[in-house]
C-alpha cells in the first residue's frame, strides 16, 4: 500500500483516487502495486460491487514517474512481477464493472488504462494524450491494438505515433470514452452512474461482465 493511493469500499464500491496531486499523480511503483492488489481483491470479494478510479487535483494522472522507474522497477530477468504489467492484467480480467472519472490531463498510461475500463466519464475541457514514442518508447496496455479499432488506422497514428492530445468529445466520439460530463459536474455525474449500476442485481451484472471480458482477456492476455 502507498500514502498516494487513497482505497475506500464505500458500501460496495471500491474507491480508488490517484492521491500525489502535488506531482500531478504521476505514478509510482508502489502506486501500481497498490492499484493492483486493490483491484485482484475484488475478483474474489462478492461483496465489492463496483470500482471507480480517479485522480485528485487538478489532473486525472501524468503517468508514470519515470524517475522512479528508473529506481525501483524491478528487472524482468530477477522473476519478481512487474507491477504495471499486474494492474493491466488485473483490469483487464477484472469481473467487477470499473468506472474511470477523468478530469484534467490523462498522460500515457492514464489514457491507456481507460481501454481497459468499462465506462469512462470524461469531464469537459479533458486532454488525453500518448506520448510514448516522443519518450523513446512503445505503447502498452495493448493500445496498439485497441485504438485502432476504436479510431481507425489514421487515428491511431495521429495520436501513438504524432503523439496528438485529444480532447473529451473525440474520446466520446471514437469510444474511448462513454460519457461526457461539464466542467465542475464530474462528480455528480459520477455518483448517478455509481448509483445506477448498484441498483441492478448484482450476481447477473457480475456474470454479465465475466461474459464481456472473456474474448478480449484471451485476445490481448
């Protein structure tokens, strides 16, 4: 656990906040860590209904801290889990439904994760942006592949290779994200949603998205 992530089960939905507003919530080793294990407890905990995802501040994430890579990231050869490759499995099997809430900048892997969520509120005036071959790397998260077939072949190389932001509505528009909400109504927007989807019956909306994540889980794991 970190002091940068903030975890709460408020009544069956499991509350993550990116909590390093001071940085922007750049992400740590131990912040993956974290994330992680928070998200693969609920696999097995019935009682977790939901799970949202936020940053606090004035941004949602501007990814990773790459200092801290630097320092902390363990090798692959020493056998020991690579923490961001554990919270992209772990979105990506998750069985509970996630709801990302993006307000601010959404840099890198705070865009990538979003393919992996399955409703993503997305607050007027947003940037989403990937810069990775600007920083000598490659995209992960398999948005290689997702946003192709979200934006197009163009599209994606507009914003994998160019490096292009975008903003909320051209989320919306190419599926990235589900809803957009005005400036200042992130947060309502957010608990109606909330509100909704606790409202259903809970084994039928779990097995329902067992059944949505079987074929992309065997595709991209």
């Amino acid at each position: 656990m970190t002091e940068h992530v903030r975890i709460e089960n408020q009544g069956g939905v499991l509350a993550l906040t990116l909590a390093r507003p001071e940085r922007r919530n750049a992400i740590t080793v131990a912040m993956y860590s974290a994330l992680a294990e928070a998200i693969e407890g609920a696999a097995d905990n019935h009682s977790i209904r939901l799970i949202t995802i936020e940053g606090q501040g004035e941004d949602f994430t501007a990814g990773n801290d790459l200092g801290d890579f630097l320092q902390a990231m363990p090798e692959p050869e020493s056998g020991e889990d690579i923490p961001v490759w554990r919270l992209l499995r772990a979105l990506a099997r998750n069985q509970v439904p996630v709801v990302a809430a993006v307000h601010g900048n959404a840099v890198g892997i705070g865009t990538t994760m979003l393919f992996h969520c399955d409703f993503v509120l997305a607050e007027d005036g947003c940037r989403f942006v990937m810069p990775f071959v600007d920083l000598g790397l490659v995209p992960e998260a398999a948005s290689s592949m997702l946003l192709p077939r979200l934006a197009g072949r163009r599209g994606a190389a507009r914003h994998l290779l160019l490096g292009e932001s975008f903003g909320a509505d051209e989320a919306l528009d190419m599926g990235l994200a589900s809803h957009v909400v005005p400036q200042g109504q992130l947060q309502g927007a957010l608990a109606g949603l909330v509100a909704a989807l606790i409202a259903k019956p809970p084994e039928a909306l779990r097995q329902t998205q067992a059944l949505r994540r079987r074929e992309d889980t065997e595709e991209i794991l």
